[in-house]
C-alpha cells in the first residue's frame, strides 16, 4: 500500500528544489505504480524545466584508446576480449578525428580512454593540447570533458593544468561483492581507489565531477542508494556535489559476454521513472543520456529529466574517420547524426546547445551548484544555449532552412530584446558573445 501522506510530504519536498534523502528517494523507486510514476513524471519535468529550461547540451565522445590492462566482465575493451582490434590513436588520427567533429559543429567532446598501460597523464594532456590547439573555419572544440581511469592527487592537477571541463567517473556498482566478481583483475578491480577518485580530483582543483552507475549490474534502487550516498559524502566534505550524473544501462559489447545477458534487466518504463526519480532527488545537477539508447526512448527521457546527450557517436578509436569501425565499448543505438538530432530537438521545442560559456566564466563547481540549486542558472542557460545555437545555424545551415525559422521563434519566444541583438550579432560572423 501507498502511504499517500509520506508521498506527498516527499513530492512537496522536490518541488521546493531541496532535493531528497536516501531514505524518500528508496521509498519512492520501491513505491512504483501508474499513479506515483505519473506525479513523479510530471513534478521531474517541471523541475528540469525550472533550473535549465528548455536546453539541451550536445557532446560528442571522443576515444582514444581500447587497450586495456582490466578484466571487466561488462567491457567491450577488457582485456581477455580477443573479437575486436586494439587500437591507439595516434596525434596525426586524434587531428582527423577532431577536424570531423569540428566539421559537424561540435564544440564539446568527452576524451574517453580505457585503463591503457601505455597512455600515461603526460600523453594525455598532451592529446587534450592538441584538441584545443585545433581552428579552422568552422569553429573549434571549446570544450573537453575527461572519462579517464582514477588518478592521484598529483596526476589530477596534471590534469586541472590541461584546462578540462568536467572529470567523469563511474563506480558502475556499489555493491562491494558484486564490484569483485565483474572486475577480475587489473587496477580497476581495486573499489576503494575508484571510490575516492572524486575526492582526489577535487583536493587537485577539479571542481566539476561526473558520477553515475552502470544500471544492470545490481539491483537500480540499492545503486541508486550508493550513488546518492557517495553524493552525500562529497557535499559533505567538499561541499560540493557532481556536476552531471549518467545513467547508462549496461547494452551489448562484442567480446563481453556480461553484457549479453544483463544480470538485473531493467525495463524502460522503470529506466524513466528512475531517471525521473533522480532528477527531483538531485535537481541541480546535469543528467547526461548516451547514444546506447534507441532515438524514442531518448526522445521520451528529455522530457522526464536528461539535460545533455551525445548525438552521432563512436564508442570506437578513430570511428569517426572510419565508419565501418565496429570494434566498440558498446553497441550504439541511436545513429542519428548530429544534424538529424538538432533538427529533432528544436522541432520538439527544445533548444540545441553547443554551450561551454559556465566553464569558460568560471561558473563551475560551488558556484554552478549554487545557481544551479535555485534556477537562478536558467537565466544563463536559455540565453547561451540560443546564442550557440545561432552559431551551428551561421555556419551550418543556408539561408532556407527550417532550423533559421526555428532559431527566428526561440528568439521572439524569448521577448529578451539584448539577445536578439546579440544573436543578430553572432548571425553576421561576431564571436564569442555569451554571458
């Protein structure tokens, strides 16, 4: 039986912004209905709505490496998997890679390696260096996200030195027990050192963190449970929570036989319901969807929660300049195309945006979570998101199409007079006018 006052003291608590405990979000996910599911659908969006408006973040991973010194059961990569091909890019592949995604119009990307002996920090920064250094016509990557293998403190300030966005880690299971069964060997298979690693980069300077959980592994609600007691331990100390959280379910890998049959299935409506679950319990921060999920599903999960997606991924090293590439981490099931997605979004009302102006206004970490916490960040991100999209349409899209006359309503939709003078700007070539 539903206990119709407790659910309501809990959805009143969410709808404040205030975020919940362990103990509403467990009561919630354990208390699944129709009814409950479509309060909770409704209170998620109206919240996703209040603190980041109608935009949507737009990304791109980028791969640099399948070698890998780890046996995770789940992976693509592990290091047992003899059915792909190992490959390594090197900086002459890295540039062709990242003139492609410049090409498309992507101005964020997520560096994306396994745990590769021969990938030192040093390298790494080094291909970060090289990502940035990239200009052409087009524009440039503005922006680069890290989903790498945990670091030291002082390995982390190499890397806050590289000038990095926002530092992805996964503990892919809370479960002690279960975490040693999938991970069999290799430095990953330590639970401690991953478990710390957002405390490490932290105390090294980065102060945007992305957490998440590979949905699969364990029961969703005693994940979640971990998750958001981990969350708890770091605003604790560091008086700061993650800047995004993922929510990727485990999906296909070739070579991973985990993968092909998922040890705790979960179906979609209960995906949504706790992705919306999770975006009323931690209401500041980013949800971010990946392309493992088909286009409908996505469609569905930016109405419920998700802030941010990738749009025409490769899970594959050098995938972008070889599209046969199948050697992936996992199977992708949206193909759109970054184009195709754009056109999706703002055909569905929303607004597509390229934007990395909180990274690069320093409104990150304390102060991001801050305005984050009370919406006050939508009045950045709804103006930014239109001015980035007014750049993909100047330099992507002629003078006819639908996407101008899109960008045209946004901004009369807006009724905010100083954005459409600066849009008018950036539509006649000026750069870099975000606030």
């Amino acid at each position: 039986m539903i206990d119709v006052i407790r659910l309501k003291d809990i959805l009143e608590k969410a709808e404040d912004l205030s975020g919940l405990c362990i103990e509403d979000v467990t009561y919630l996910l354990t208390a699944f209905n129709e009814e409950v599911r479509e309060r909770v659908y409704d209170l998620a969006s109206k919240i996703k709505n209040k603190i980041y408006g109608k935009r949507i973040v737009l990304f791109a991973p980028l791969y640099i490496s399948n070698f890998c010194q780890n046996v995770c059961l789940y992976c693509g990569f592990h290091k047992s998997n003899v059915e792909i091909t190992r490959k390594r890019l090197d900086h002459d592949i890295l540039k062709k890679e990242v003139e492609i995604l410049i090409n498309q119009g992507v101005k964020r990307v997520l560096l994306v390696a396994s745990e590769d002996p021969d990938l030192s920090i040093d390298r790494i920064c080094e291909f970060i260096n090289s990502i940035y250094s990239l200009k052409n016509h087009n524009g440039s990557i503005r922006r680069v996200n890290v989903n790498i293998a945990p670091l030291s403190i002082e390995e982390f300030k190499k890397l806050k030195s590289a000038k990095i966005g926002t530092y992805q880690v996964f503990q892919e299971t809370y479960n002690i027990e279960k975490y040693k069964k999938y991970h069999l060997s290799g430095p990953k298979s330590d639970y401690k050192f991953r478990y710390e690693a957002p405390f490490r980069a932290l105390e090294a300077g980065i102060d945007d963190i992305g957490m998440g959980v590979l949905f699969g592994l364990d029961n969703p609600i005693s994940e979640v449970a971990g998750l958001l007691k981990h969350i708890d331990e770091m605003k604790k100390v560091y008086g700061v929570g993650p800047h995004t959280i993922s929510v990727p379910r485990l999906k296909f890998a070739k070579g991973a036989k985990l993968s092909y049959n998922p040890p705790y299935k979960i179906d979609d409506e209960y995906f949504c319901y706790l992705v919306s679950v999770l975006r009323i319990a931690v209401p500041y921060t980013g949800i971010i969807l990946s392309t493992r999920e088909p286009r409908d599903l996505r469609d569905k999960l930016i109405n419920l929660g998700v802030s941010q997606i990738s749009a025409g991924s490769s899970t594959s090293p050098g995938g972008y300049l070889n599209k046969d590439e199948k050697d992936e981490q996992f199977t992708v099931s949206d193909n759109r195309s970054l184009n195709e997605v754009v056109q999706s979004l703002a055909r569905s009302g929303y607004i597509p945006s390229f934007c990395t102006a909180c990274y690069r206004k320093g409104r990150t970490g304390e102060i991001f979570m801050e305005l984050a916490s009370d919406g006050r960040i939508k009045k950045f991100c709804d103006r930014n998101a239109i001015l980035s999209f007014a750049e993909y349409v100047a330099s992507f899209v002629d003078n006819n199409s639908e996407l101008r006359d899109f960008l045209e309503r946004m901004v009369l939709d807006m009724g905010d007079e100083y954005l459409n003078s600066r849009v008018f700007e950036v539509l006649n070539g000026q750069k870099d006018v975000f606030i």
